[in-house]
C-alpha cells in the first residue's frame, strides 16, 4: 500500500512519519499526474489559503476531486478539513476554492488566531473501539477549523465543548458574522462521510498513531470491497475472476 500525501504546504512531512512508524510507505503528491500511483491520499494540515493558491497554480484541483469522485480514500487534517468540507465560512475575503465532496459546513479558524491554539483531550470512542488505546485522544488544534453541520450521510466522530457565549476571531482580514456561531455547547472535530476522514485537529504532530491505523484499515476495506465487486464480475465461459489475495495481518494499532 503506498498513500499519497499532499506536499504543497505543511505538515506533510509528519504525516509520512507517522505512516513510516506503522510500516506503510508515505509519497509526497504535488502533481496531478501523481495522484495515478497511489491508492490513498492525506491532505495535511497547514495554511489552507496558502494551500488553495498552490494547488490551483498546479492545476490540481480537478485531479483532486476526481480522486474523491472516483471513492478513493482521502484523509483532510486542519486545512485538509477545510478543503474537503461542500461549504466553509469564515473565509478570508473572496475565499478560497474548495475540492468538495464532504457534506458538512466548516468554520474556518473557529478557534481563533495562532496564539489561541491549544491542546485538548478529546473522546474518541470509536476510534478507541477500533484501534484500542485510552478512550481520549489528545487533540493538537492550531488555528483550528470546527465543523458547524453535517449531512446526513456524515457519521460524528469526535465532538468538543465550546462556551456558548464563545467570541469569535475578527480582523481587519477576517471577517466573522455573529450569525455563524452556534449556540450549543458543543461543535464538530472528526467526521466520516464514504471514503472521506477529516479532523480539525493534528494527529501527525502526536506519538499517538491510532487515526493513521484508522485511515489505513479504512483503505483496506476499501480496496477489499472494490476487489470484491470486480471478482465478482462473470466472464466469458461462465467462469469469474480471481478473488482476491487473502488480507494480510493488521498492523500494530496503538503503543
């Protein structure tokens, strides 16, 4: 398994070290072209307006979401999130583009500026009950993004409580209606909608590899469930394809 990781801008680098620590090999995608070699994709975090303009220089956007379209895993971090999210708020003046395809409504640095970032234990049972490990997760948000609603075909995975009365971030740059607060106590912070993962949060910048072994069984299954409908598929003579190659053992989850 070889998985993609967008490398305009970011932390790109961590992520191919956190896959590198579980035994799969992480490639840096800057071309469309390259996206024809690997069987997943990470959009990293980092500056997402930075990483909008870069990928529209490289023309990368069709490619992207032809990736997406085509039900190829793909995992949005921070930025990643923003970038995979139908719709966002709280944009830079005359936004950003989009590569679409999660139905949810992002809050673009719903947090707060650089030196409002924090660090915070969130609850993650799924994840815990897939991949073992302490039933929180220690969530690194750096100028982090937060998820305000989601379609119904999103599944919530993490959620973290925010004061109702919460302030939101303002400037000269970034203008933020008081209409896009929400009033509950809580907001968004991992989701899973088909072959999209996103997180507001940073798992690459923690020891803890737990959301890399999700994502990557999340690959497999993925894989498998394509293999599958092809082996299915009757051939002339009345005979059918192989199946597929049995799966090979899951890799180490949580130290």
């Amino acid at each position: 398994m070889t998985v993609g990781v967008l490398a305009l801008q970011g932390s790109f680098n961590e992520h191919i070290a956190a896959l590198r620590r579980l035994g799969v090999q992480g490639v840096e995608i800057r071309k469309a072209e390259q996206l024809l070699t690997v069987s997943s994709l990470i959009i990293p975090g980092g500056e997402s307006t930075t990483m909008a303009k870069l990928a529209e220089y490289h023309n990368l956007f069709p490619a992207l979401r032809e990736f997406v379209k085509m039900g190829k895993p793909v995992w949005g971090t921070c930025a990643g999130l923003i970038f995979l999210a139908d719709r966002a708020v709280g944009q830079k003046e005359g936004g950003q583009e989009l590569v679409g395809g999660l139905d949810c409504t992002v809050h673009r640095n719903f947090f707060g500026s650089q030196i409002q970032s924090f660090e915070a234990d969130i609850s993650v049972p799924q994840l815990t009950s897939q991949e073992g490990g302490p039933e929180t997760y220690r969530g690194v948000f750096i100028r982090a993004p937060a998820v305000l609603d989601v379609g119904p075909d999103v599944e919530v995975l993490a959620d973290y409580p925010v004061p109702s009365n919460k302030v939101l971030y303002s400037s000269s740059t970034v203008q933020i209606q008081e209409e896009d607060a929400l009033p509950e106590t809580k907001v968004i912070v991992a989701v899973k909608q088909g072959n999209l993962l996103a997180t507001a949060f940073h798992p690459e910048l923690t020891a803890d590899t737990r959301w890399h072994s999700y994502f990557i069984k999340m690959t497999k299954e993925i894989e498998q469930g394509a293999s599958s409908s092809s082996s299915n598929t009757i051939v002339s003579g009345g005979e059918t394809s192989a199946g597929p190659e049995p799966a090979k053992p899951d890799l180490p989850i949580f130290q």
